[in-house]
C-alpha cells in the first residue's frame, strides 16, 4: 500500500524526492543471490580502513544530554533552487559550498551566497520530484586537490556521481569543462535515488544509493548483492582501477564474491537520504527514510562494511515483508526509529555536532521529520543512545550539514540556510 501526499504547495510538490511515491510491481523480480560471509569484514564498532584525513576536534567535556539542550534554528542565506546538500572546502576559506535540486550549486561566504552559482549543470540534469542535484562533497585534499564531487540524476533519470575541479582564475565557480564521470548507476523508478556523497576519514568517497523506487521495493534490490541500489558504495576515487574511474578499497566487504558488486560496503537500505561522518569518530550515520509507518536512522562504525540494515524485510525495528514472523538473523539494527503517528513522514538524517560554539550540544547526532518539523537529538557516543525532542521547525528541513569550523546548519526548501543554536534549558 502506497502513502499519498495530500499536502499541496510548491516546497513539498519539489520534494517529493524523500517522499514515498508507487510504482508499479516490476515483471520477472529477480531472485536475491545467496550472500556469502563477507570475509575481512570488521566487527562492528572497530575499524578495517586506514586512518585519512583528520578533523582534531574535542569530545564532550560530559555525556551529551538530549534533555537538557534546546535547538532553534536563525536564517543564514537564501540559496536558490531548492537547496539539498550541504559541504564545506577544507582550505581555511570558511565557505559553505550548497546544492541545489535545480541542477545548482553556490557558494556561501559569511552568511551571503555569492551572485554566480558555483556549478550550473541545470542542462544535464532532470530535476522536479524525486529527482534533481542531491549531493555535494569536496575533496578531502581539497587545499591542493580542488575537486568538488556531485551527485545528481542525469536526463534519463539515471544517477551520476562526477567530479569538478575549481577554475584557477575563480576560487567560487567550477570549470565545467573538467567534468569527469565516476560512476552511472540505472534507476528502475523515478523514485528513492537516494543521493548523498560524502568523503569518509579513510579518504574513500561514500554513495548512497536508494532501492531503485516503487512501493515496497518490487525488485527486492535491498536485500541483493548483484545490484547497487539499496546500498551505501565506498570508493577510491583517487586511483582508478580495471578500467573503472575509481579503484576498490581493499577493506570491501565483497570483494573477491562473484555474485555481488565489489563497491557494496553496507546493504539492506530503502532511501538513504541524507548521510554524514561524525568527525571525530569517523562513524556513518544515515537517515534511511521508511515505507509506511517506520523512520530509521542507521549507524555504522569507523570502516565498518557488510552491515544489513533489514530492508525490505524489515522497515525500522518490524517486519515488513512478510509483515510478522521475518527472518531477521543477520541483520543490524536501526540506532533509533520513530512512527508516523502526529503526521510525521521522512526522516531528515542529520549531523553529529563536534563543534565548538555550543559545548552544551557537543556530541549530539540531530536530525529531524521533514513534514513536523520537529527535532530529536540523541547522544552519538553512548552504548544506547535515547532521543529526545531538542526543537522543532517550521520549514521543510530537507538536509544538515557543517563548516569547517564544525558549526551547523539546515537547509530548508524555502531557500533559507539555517544555522544551528543551542541553549542550555
């Protein structure tokens, strides 16, 4: 059974990108392979991939207390075009660089977004719906590697992830001649593309990808390992291999296994919105936006791979197909989830704050419900992490990110770049 929007408005008619939409059951749905034990995999909690560039940044003089902090979100800078995504330069500059589902990106300097867009690919790409740029990620070397890594899906509806590199004669815009293709990955549906990149501290770029669209994964795409949709890909984009324009991370999970992509780190995810590394643990914590009545967000550690978050057996902490009785061995699961009940509807994954404007917030994952507005915060570093409601607002919160200082921000679909304030309560 589908979810119908009977919202109405332009911001949510522009986002229906990490709302549930049907598809028709696709013909012929494939047979999931047997997976095999992914060898050299790491247990969870430990780490399988060398150490890359780090963030130095403090731990929470104290335990974070989701109780004890409010949230309130200031405007910041308009951002043209539906703003997405959220990255920052690691040069010193203090930029924010800020996609855009209308095939834009920008730059923002000191709370003003800069006149001329960073990146105009508005003629490559399809946008509208579920569709659009949705993701931004900068080069972890970026003060002597300026390539900015995008996500977006191209005039087919088909997702690419390529790479732009800085004109030398404008610090703010990118020279769309250096445009170099990473990867191509169909899309079955116009629906659940998923569409976060974000470069972990093993210095690999990691790709969300959603389970390829229609109600209740028709393909069964997340639970398959002779696809890429429904997964999290880790890449090495810097050392391309076997006629590919990135290598394979020795560290896979899969590698070596005929019947699964090698690229695969973590399976089991429906729509894996949005994503982020707490900078200080190197942890991956992911909103994977549910079906019809379980929001999740899902954790895993420092290099971590070969992790099943459940769907489409399960959606959340239930069983989804067949609806009780599942078979949930092997699977991990969510850190925390939430209902639909109050017209909740999308989960907005978040970031861990490490910053250090608000020590009284250090340590907190946020994140939030696209349609309520409301804002949770949970403690990233304790064994049993248990949320709380921090804020709410009344935008459409459709990304966090942060700054190189660790300060941060939401973006909402008006326009308004949002920055984070906490206070004790």
């Amino acid at each position: 059974m589908c979810r119908k929007d009977a919202r109405s408005g332009p911001s949510v008619a522009a986002l229906a990108l990490i709302l549930v939409a049907c598809g028709p059951a696709a013909p012929g749905t494939p047979t999931p392979p047997a997976a095999s034990q992914p060898s050299g995999t790491a247990a969870p909690g430990t780490s399988a991939a060398s150490a890359g560039p780090a963030i130095t940044q403090r731990p929470s003089p104290q335990p974070f207390d989701p109780a004890a902090v409010s949230v309130t979100l200031q405007p910041y800078a308009r951002v043209a075009g539906g703003p997405l995504a959220i990255t920052w330069p690691d040069d010193g500059s203090g930029r924010l660089f800020v996609a855009a589902q209308d095939g834009r990106a920008w730059v923002v300097r000191g709370g003003t977004t800069v006149d001329q867009p960073l990146l105009d690919i508005r003629a490559i790409v399809t946008s509208g719906g579920e569709r659009g740029l949705l993701g931004i990620a900068t080069h972890p070397g970026f003060a002597t590697d300026s390539q900015v890594f995008v996500d977006y899906t191209d005039r087919n509806g088909d997702t690419v992830v390529a790479s732009y590199a800085i004109d030398p004669a404008n610090p703010d815009r990118l020279d769309p001649a250096t445009a170099r293709p990473i990867l191509h990955v169909g899309q079955p549906y116009p629906n659940h593309n998923g569409g976060a990149v974000a470069f972990g501290p093993d210095g690999d770029l990691y790709v969300s990808l959603g389970d390829g669209g229609g109600a209740g994964d028709p393909q069964g795409n997340g639970q398959r390992l002779d696809t890429t949709l429904g997964k999290v890909l880790r890449i090495d984009v810097d050392h391309p291999s076997n006629g590919r324009a990135y290598g394979i991370p020795a560290g896979n999970p899969f590698v070596g296994n005929p019947l699964s992509h090698p690229e695969i780190l973590l399976y089991g995810l429906r729509n894996p919105w949005r994503m982020a590394f707490d900078r200080l643990t190197g942890s991956l914590w992911i909103g994977d936006v549910g079906q019809n009545a379980w929001e999740e967000v899902d954790v895993a550690g420092r290099g971590v791979g070969g992790l099943n978050f459940g769907w489409n057996r399960m959606e959340g902490d239930h069983c989804f197909a067949p609806a009780s009785g599942c078979d949930q061995s092997g699977l991990t699961p969510p850190v925390t989830e939430y209902s639909h009940d109050g017209g909740a509807c999308v989960v907005i994954g978040g970031i861990v704050y490490r910053g250090d404007a608000y020590p009284v917030l250090r340590g907190a994952y946020l994140y939030s419900d696209f349609c309520t507005g409301t804002i949770w915060a949970l403690a990233a570093d304790a064994a049993a992490p248990v949320p709380a409601v921090v804020g709410a607002h009344a935008g459409q919160i459709a990304a966090y990110g942060e700054d190189e200082a660790g300060n941060a921000y939401a973006a909402s679909l008006d326009g308004t770049l949002n920055r984070v304030m906490a206070s004790p309560r």
